[in-house]
C-alpha cells in the first residue's frame, strides 16, 4: 500500500513539471501564409 501510494505522489509532483518548457519553433514553417492577424512572435 505504501509503495502505490508513494508511486501516486511521485507522478503527482512531476506530472506539472513536465509541461514546462519550449515544445517547438516559435518560427513559422516555410511556405506558410501570413495569418489575417499581424502579430510577431515572441522572442
């Protein structure tokens, strides 16, 4: 029983931590079209 519950905190605690941070590019791709919404990225 402990060992489960000590599993449920672990990904509990690091489950936030995880979807921190730079996923992708804040560059548009390459032969996209400019969106109807003049906006630039953020650097």
């Amino acid at each position: 029983m402990r060992i489960l519950a000590l599993m449920i905190l672990v990904f509990a605690l690091s489950a936030p931590l995880s979807a921190c941070g730079k996923k992708g590019d804040l560059e548009q791709p390459p032969g996209t079209e400019k969106s109807d919404f003049p906006r630039n990225y953020p650097r």
